[in-house]
C-alpha cells in the first residue's frame, strides 16, 4: 500500500537526494537478491530522499520483466517507509505497462518512465505512450527527458492536465533553453531533478534552473560525501561544492570517461573498492580493467571519502 499521495511524493523528493541502487549479479549474470537486498538496506539507512530500483544505474535495461519485477519487490521490502522506492517503466508501451504495473503490485511508491526503445517518437507520441503508462497504473510517474524522448514544454503540460498522476520531470539534456522553457509553462505543477550522468557536476547551475535535486549514482558507494554534496548545493556554498569537484568528483569524472558505458561499471568498482561488493555488470556493459580499478581505490582513499562502513 502506498504511504505518499502523488502531491505528497513529489513534496518529499523534490527535497532530497534520490539514488539508484546497483543491481546484484552474481558470477554467473543472474540476479543476486541476498546482496541486492543487503545493499538496499544499507542506502536506505541514510537520510536519502528516494531510491529508483531497475532504473540506468541498476541495470535496469539488462533485466526481463520478471527480474525487473523481482528488483522492484525486494527494494521495497528492504527498504524502510521513510525512503520510498520508485520502479522504473522502459522499452515500448505495452513493455513500459507492465513494468509500472508490476511495480505497483510490488509496492513501489512511483514509477520512473524510460525513453520507449529504439523508434524515433514525436510530440504526439510521446503524449500517447505516457497516456497509456499513466492510465493503466495509480502510482505517480516521473518522466525522463533524454536521448528519444525529449518533451516539449507544451507536451507536459497535457500530460500533467490529463493525468494528475504524472508529478515529474528528470532531465539528462542539461539543455538550459528547452529547461527554462518547460519550467516557465509548467511551473510547481510538477518537480524537477536532474539527470545527467555524475549529475554532481551539474548540480549548482541547474538549481537556478528550478531542479532542486538530482539522481546521485555515486551515492551508492560513497553515500556520506554524496550527501553533503548535496547539502552544500542546496546553500549554494560555490566553495564547498568547488573544493569537493576538485577532491574527488572531476578525478573520478576521468576515470569514468575511459570507456563507454562506464558510468555503470564505475559505481560498481566504487563498491567494490569500499568493501561492498555486488558482482559484475552485464553485457553489453563491462567491467573496469586492473588500472581502472585501481586508480579509483587509490581515489576514494585520497580523497578520504569512503565513509564508515555501517
């Protein structure tokens, strides 16, 4: 049963930092649900606004329906009430369906919806493809602009019109024109976060922009110094969040930027590097090589932010 309203939910993320947990696999690719439960438990232990189960850091697009389905459930009952867990919805429209649907049945409190696969999608099939996630499930929906599905400033305001369940707009454009204008149309009738890969770098600016938060991937191994990351962008501390892109986030940025795809893997060596281990990516992702891995761990123990390991 759901503990937020759609109006309520959107209260409580937009005032938080969200995450996406990593998907445990184990040696053999299949879904490791012991250790994904414990890793679960473990973020949501944190004052964390929200966690996306199956979405882009979770490998979401690796899994079927029914691991999905899986992912989903044993987030929220890993959880506690406090965090809510929100599912994701991606691929085409009937494939999207069942995954919102499946996670209302699991709990979740929310359903992030993923580009549709592979097609190129205009305005007016964008607003029918949310339409149809939006009609067939009760729990508020998030949408994410980026890659195939951008949505006009205009289309959200019929989706948001029609269905008073679609409460949010997740950005990984970092387009400023097209931000200004869906904000300036739509206002405080939806919330807005950031979505761009290692979202820290862009978090300051794009606060002006009206997203007052952001899906933090490195959360998931360094979780302390992801939050008073955030911390210090909500004060617009430009020092504070200076001297820590320079400690830790852009090093970490060249590290991530050697190979495609490893704005995954990354998270995963980041925990594996602090002592939580949970299993490879899948294909057709890969894991960081011998050097990789080991610049990262020599990273986070220079940069002294690996926290205490609760």
């Amino acid at each position: 049963m759901a503990h937020f309203t759609p109006q309520e939910l959107a209260a409580h993320l937009k005032d938080g930092l969200l995450s996406f947990p990593a998907t445990a696999f184990d040696d053999g690719l299949e879904f490791d649900e012991p250790t994904y439960r414990e890793h679960v438990s473990w973020q949501a232990r944190y004052d964390v606004g929200g966690l996306f189960a199956a979405g882009g850091t979770g490998e979401g697009f690796s899994l079927t329906p029914d691991e999905s389905a899986r992912v989903v459930r044993a987030a929220v009952e890993s959880s506690r009430p406090e965090v809510p867990v929100l599912g994701s919805a991606g691929g085409w429209t009937k494939h999207a369906i069942a995954n919102a649907q499946a996670a209302e049945e699991a709990g979740a409190e929310g359903v992030l919806v993923l580009p549709p696969y592979l097609t190129e999608a205009d305005q007016q099939g964008l607003t029918a493809h949310v339409s149809a996630i939006a009609e067939a499930t009760r729990l508020p929906l998030i949408v994410y602009n980026r890659g195939n599905a951008i949505y006009s400033a205009e289309t959200m305001a019929r989706l948001t019109e029609r269905h008073e369940n679609v409460i949010g707009f997740k950005d990984a454009t970092g387009d400023i024109e097209h931000l200004a204008k869906v904000y300036a149309r739509n206002g405080d009738r939806l919330f807005y976060l950031g979505g761009l890969p290692t979202a820290e770098t862009y978090a300051l600016p794009l606060l002006q922009m009206g997203m007052s938060t952001y899906s933090s991937a490195m959360f998931n191994f360094v979780p302390e110094f992801a939050l008073e990351f955030y911390r210090d962008v909500r004060a617009q501390d430009r020092a504070a969040v200076t001297e820590k892109l320079s400690r830790f986030v852009l090093p970490y940025l060249e590290i991530r930027d050697r190979g495609r795809g490893f704005g995954v893997s990354i998270v995963k060596a980041g925990l594996r590097a602090i002592g939580r281990p949970v299993g490879p990516v899948r294909p057709p992702l890969h894991d960081l090589g011998d050097d990789d891995m080991a610049d990262l761990t020599a990273l986070i123990e220079r940069a002294g932010v690996a926290g205490a390991r609760v």
